[in-house]
C-alpha cells in the first residue's frame, strides 16, 4: 500500500497499521477497518491491531477510505488507547444490564 504524505510517498507492506500523528492537530492512520462510533470528543476505530480508543476536542474526519484502509483526523488529540478486539456493543448491552 502507498501512503501519501504531505510532500512524500511511503510504502507501507500490507496490513501494517501506522499512525502519524503532526502537532497533535492531524492523526493518519493505515490498516482502519471501520469506524465503529464517533462524535466530535471521541473516536472508536477498528484497525489490523484491534479497537483504537481516541480521545480529544473538535475531533472530524478529514478522510476516509475504508477500501485502503486509511484515516485521516483533524482536532486536538488528547489520549489514544487500544483495546482488545471486541464488539463494542456487546460492552455497551454488558453496562446497560447491570446499570441499565
């Protein structure tokens, strides 16, 4: 897979997940597989390395391609977090039954 950069091309072997991430405002990352849920103060992205919790402010999607795997985030990134590969609704209906 190539990866265009702002003034580069990087070659990335098939299903290496790489994040680059430029004064913690514009997130890249390769390998997403889908975007399980977002709003504007977080982002659960399912990539190739399991769930990527990302946490921040002013949080948008730049631009997506999912055929490619590719993602690119503007915003003020404040936390990122994997977790393990999980459905992210078996979690959810887990609380909602003990707090529901």
């Amino acid at each position: 897979m190539q990866y265009q950069a702002e003034n580069q091309t990087i070659t990335i072997p098939s299903g290496d997940h790489l994040i680059s991430l430029r004064n913690r405002k514009r997130m890249d990352l390769t390998s997403v597989k889908s975007i399980e849920r977002f709003d504007q103060q977080e982002f659960y992205v399912r990539t190739s390395q399991g769930i990527l919790h990302i946490k921040g402010e002013d949080l948008k999607i730049v631009h997506l391609d999912v055929d490619k795997g590719l993602l690119t985030l503007e915003g003020i990134v404040r936390a990122l977090q994997y977790d393990e590969e999980q459905s992210l609704d078996g979690a959810r209906g887990l609380l909602h039954k003990l707090f529901g």
